[in-house]
C-alpha cells in the first residue's frame, strides 16, 4: 500500500524484485514493438491515413467551396434541425471541398462508386473532428488548414459524418453526409 511513505526511506536502492523487473521489460519491449509499428503501419494495413495538409485562410477556403456548390449542387438536403443544406455531385476525379463550422458540415457530397476525388476540409471557426460513419475514418480539422485525402468510396449508401472533438452547444448536431451512387 502506498498511502504511507515506505519505511526504507531510500527505496530505490533495495534490490528490484523479479516479478517488477519482467513486468519493466514487457511494458518496455510493448512500447518499443508499437511505436516501430506505427512506422510499418503508415504503409502497410488501413488504419493510418496518409493525408496531406496545407495552409489556407478560411476566405480562401470559403470562396472555393461556394464555387463549387454554385456549380455541382443537385439537390438540398433538410436536416433535422430544419436547415438546408445543398448536397453537391461534382465531377468524378476533381477537387472536392468539405467545410467544418458551428455547427455544420456544409455542403453534402455525392460520390460515385470506384471514382476517385481530391477531399479538401477544413474549419471556418475551431476545430472540429471529422469521423466517417460506419468506416470509422477520423481526422482533425483545423482553421487556416485545409486536410487534403484522395478518396475513392469502394461501397455504395449512405455515410455520415459525425464531429468528434467537442465544439460547443451545438456539437451533436453537427452531423454530414456523403452519398455514394452506384456507378452506371
Ligand atoms: Cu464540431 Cu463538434
């Protein structure tokens, strides 16, 4: 128990019991093997994403963005908090542009199947975390970066986007989507 400082007062100098010792070295040699792996597992395996970042101002960020709406939205898309938001189908190989701010994710995109796109997002305000549902893809996003990531949706349906780092009163309304169409 170690409520009571010990009765030897220099500890540190008594003899290191066995069992402390193989337990030293496993935690040891556990913390050496992952952080190798996460070297491996950047290339290798799903987990680790290999995103690409850059700075950007949110003007910059905002106006390429509402290009885009202006030109590719299909169709709105009324959430449950009775806004509107435009769900954009831009053209399969181009650059997509996602913003985070309180609270929305804004626009929605429409992606087709087997097509690859340049994503871009980032906040207008603090950060935001974006984590893809049910894929379980996670990123921060940050204000005066943009998070670049080639995606090439595999699955047809529908998947939201769910912020998960806490940005005030209205975080668990903060939800998006991506609609994956079947490609004709
Ligand atoms: Cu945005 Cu939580």
């Amino acid at each position: 128990m170690a409520v009571f400082p010990p009765k030897e007062a220099l500890w540190w100098k008594l003899p290191i019991s066995r069992s402390e010792l193989i337990w030293i070295i496993v935690a040891f040699s556990w913390g050496l093997f992952m952080f190798f792996f996460m070297i491996y597992w950047h290339g290798a395996g799903k987990q680790n994403l290999s995103n690409e970042a850059y700075r950007i101002s949110a003007e910059n960020f905002s106006a390429k963005t509402k290009a885009m709406v202006d030109k590719y939205t299909v169709r709105q898309y009324e959430t449950k908090q009775g806004t509107t938001i435009p769900v954009v189908h831009p053209p399969a190989g181009s650059d997509v542009y996602l913003i985070a701010r309180l609270w929305q994710w804004w626009p929605m995109l429409e992606l087709e199947k087997d097509k690859s796109y340049r994503v871009h997002i980032s906040s207008m305000d603090w950060m935001h975390g974006f984590s893809l549902q049910p894929v379980n893809i996670n990123i921060e996003i940050h204000p005066d970066y943009e998070i670049v990531l080639t995606m090439t949706p595999d699955t047809s349906g529908e998947f939201t986007i769910v912020c998960n780092e806490y940005c005030g009163i209205g975080h668990h309304t903060m939800l998006g989507k991506i609609f994956v169409a079947e490609n004709k």
